[in-house]
C-alpha cells in the first residue's frame, strides 16, 4: 500500500491539521516508510506458527514475576479520613463542582 500526497491531504482535513507543502511530503515519505514495514511483515511465512498469549510462554525455564495478589496494609480509613474536612458514612465529601 502506497499513500499519495492527496491521501495525506485527505488525513489531515479529517485529523483537522493544516499541513504545510514540506509536512505532507514528511508525513508521506514517513508513513509510505510504516507501510513498507507492515508490507516486509506480511511477506513472512508463519504458516503453523502459533500465536502467543504472553511472550514468555515460548520460554518454559522463566515465570511472570509477578507479586502475590494479598492485602499488604492494613484496612486504615478511620485513621486515613481524620484529616479530612468531611465524612458521610465512610466515603469523603466533596464540593459540588457542576452546577
């Protein structure tokens, strides 16, 4: 897929940009550049290639190092709400700010 100067044209009156003569020829030539690597991509056999949930699973000797989904503080809003300047049955009240 190849753009011309009248598709970037067409892009940016939708986008509403206003790009002068020597920005549509940088934003062709840089676009024209991102189709032709999609274009190298879609060349590439991956017949009976599977497609991957996580990057990782292709690697068996290396796990998520994620940490463990546990409560580490305490339940402290008593203590965490003191401050404020007012509280309506454990939930801050605010201004109204739309009228």
């Amino acid at each position: 897929m190849s753009l011309t100067l009248s598709d970037i044209g067409r892009i940016a009156n939708l986008a509403r940009l206003e790009l002068s003569g020597a920005q549509s020829e940088t934003m062709l030539t840089q676009l024209n550049g991102f189709f032709d690597i999609v274009e190298q991509m879609n060349a590439v056999d991956t017949t009976g290639v599977e497609p991957l949930a996580h990057p990782t699973a292709v690697i068996d000797h290396v796990s998520l190092r994620l940490r463990p989904d546990v409560a580490s503080e305490p339940d402290d809003r008593e203590a965490n709400q003191k401050s404020a300047p007012a509280v309506e049955r454990g939930l801050f009240l605010v201004p109204k700010v739309i009228e």
